[in-house]
C-alpha cells in the first residue's frame, strides 16, 4: 500500500553500477574515511588512494544501496 510512494515496498532501487564493471571516472572530492569519491550516473563510488582532480580507470568492487566500492587498476 504504502511502498511505492515511500520507496521500500515491491519496487525496489537499482544501483547504475554492478560488480565488475570497469569505468574511467574524476575524483571529485576526498570522502571522511580518506577515499576519493567519484561518481557514476549520480552514484556515489569510493575509492581509496587517490586523490580529488585525479582521473582513473576502476573496477567495482562492492555495491550497496546508495553507494559503491572500487579500486584502481
């Protein structure tokens, strides 16, 4: 009854992104654990040892609700 129109019922979100997939993204900002975060679609992709301006090719790692995980290859 409810969950369409609050988001948690039938329908539910799919992250843009999947496990695997590899993309060439910018670190746009530095994330309160030290990752990049970079962004796919929208969606928020952390990724750890870089830095904000830098341009790298990833691989996802991890995908949860709002966010992802990725490393540098």
């Amino acid at each position: 009854m409810y969950g369409d129109r609050y988001g948690f019922g039938e329908r539910s979100y799919e992250a843009p992104v999947k496990v695997g997939e590899r993309y060439t993204v910018k670190i746009e900002s530095i994330g309160k654990g030290g990752d990049g975060i970079a962004r796919v679609k929208g969606f928020v992709i952390f990724v750890p040892n870089t830095q904000v301006g830098q341009e790298v090719d990833i691989v996802i790692n991890s995908v949860k609700r709002k966010f992802a995980f990725a490393e540098v290859i």
